[in-house]
C-alpha cells in the first residue's frame, strides 16, 4: 500500500477516533456513540449506514457495463466511414457531456414520464442516467484506443485475409484494451462517486443512507465524516484494484 494511501487512512481513523471533545475552537462536543459498534444504538446505525455499500456498488458496476458497451459501438460508429454515424457519435457525444449529471437524472426519472410516459424505478433512473452520460466519455476513450493501434497492424490482417470484424476483434480491440484499461478504471472510480447524486430521487446508497440517519439523529458532521470514510475506502480498493490489473496487462506477452 502506498504511502499516500496509508497517510489518508491514518488521517481517516483519527478523524473518526474523534481526539476527545476537539473542534471548532475545542467548543464542539463531539457525538461518535451514534457510530459507537459497542453501544446499542451506534451498531444498529453503522449496520444502516454500511448496508448502502452494496447498492452503491451494484449501480456502479452496472452503469459502467452498459457504458463501456454503449461506448464502444459509439466509437466503431464514429471511426467508419459512413458520415451519418460519424454525425451521430459527435452529436450524442457533445449533448452528453454537455448535460449535468444530476440535470440529466432529475429530467429522466421526473421528466420522462410526462413526456413520454416512460417511468423508471429509482435503480433503473439512475442506471440509465449513469450509464448515458458516462457512455459518453467511454467512446471518447475507445476512440483513442482504435485510433492507437498502428494501421500496420490492420494491414497485416487484410495480408492474412482475415475479415474486418475478425481483424477488430483478434488484432485491433485487445491492443486498444491494453491501452484505454487505465482510463477504463479512472472512469470506474468516477462513476462510483457520482452514484451518490441517485440518492436525491431515493435510492437506498450510501448518501441516502446517511442522509436519513442525519433526520433522526442530527449529527451532520459525525456521520458525514463516516460518509467521507466509506467513500475514500472504495474508491481507495478500486483505483488499487485499477492498478493491479494495469500491471498484470504489461506483464502479459503482446
């Protein structure tokens, strides 16, 4: 583990150890037994609170696949040679980055249905908003990774006579994937912290979680601060996670 990765744990613990009565000029009296594991009350909320993990996780993973697939048939479309796909990656492309996130979510899961009358459950509002705008991003990323592979390497599949989707698929994609896989795994990490902005339309994730235990105990600061905690080792674990598969990508044979 790094250091800086061990310095932002440390600096965690103590925030969470409290130091005695500290705050805003030594006046704040600090309240961790609705987070104390040993008092009755403390484990029922930390159970609440962690509960959200899963959630957070399942959203998360679930946006990034359907993006990274959406991201992908977006960059094939805007690398051929036909001009009205090409128009379209462009135009999804800058309308999706473009658009705010939590516009683009309160607009799906309020305004779709009564436009269209297309209402989607909290979870799929906000897989689907997720997964749109991170699509966006994720074509920008494969389209740099196609665009990296050499055009001899093309040249050398149509010399074996391979087909151009069996040139993509055996030659052109796994040299583009060694090359995105890091950005690939920022873009993770990203999508992970946005899925706390699904927690305005009610869904059950880790900030909607401290946001209800907040109504009833009032403790902003102690359980925002556990909140911070939560978020740091996750995205903490998946950047290590990110990492590890960056290495065992150089190591394997090209």
């Amino acid at each position: 583990m790094s250091r800086l990765r061990t310095g932002a744990l440390a600096a965690a613990c103590a925030l969470l150890a409290g130091c005695g009565a500290g705050g805003a000029g030594g006046n704040y009296a600090w309240g961790w037994y609705v987070l104390d594991p040993f008092h009755p009350k403390g484990g029922s909320n930390l159970a609440f609170l962690l509960s959200g993990a899963g959630a957070t996780l399942v959203i998360s993973v679930g946006a990034l696949s359907v993006s990274v697939m959406a991201g992908a048939l977006l960059a094939v479309a805007g690398l051929s040679g036909n001009r009205v796909l090409r128009w379209l990656n462009r135009t999804y492309v800058e309308v999706f980055r473009a658009i705010p996130l939590l516009v683009l979510l309160l607009w799906i899961y309020y305004g779709l249905p009564t436009l269209l009358g297309i209402a989607f459950p909290v979870f799929w509002a906000g897989l689907v908003t997720l997964a749109l705008s991170d699509a966006a991003f994720e074509a920008e990323i494969f389209r740099a990774g196609l665009q990296s592979v050499p055009k001899g390497q093309r040249e050398a599949a149509d010399t074996l006579g391979l087909s151009r989707w069996h040139a993509f698929r055996h030659i052109v994609l796994p040299q583009a994937l060694r090359h995105i896989a890091p950005a690939l795994g920022n873009q993770f990490v990203y999508v992970l912290k946005m899925s706390s902005l699904v927690s305005v339309i009610g869904f059950q994730e880790l900030t909607r979680r401290a946001n209800e235990l907040n109504v009833t105990e009032y403790r902003p600061l102690e359980i925002y601060s556990f909140l911070v905690v939560e978020y740091l080792v996750l995205v903490l674990a998946a950047s290590w996670a990110v990492r590890r598969l960056e290495r065992r990508l150089a190591a394997a044979p090209h």
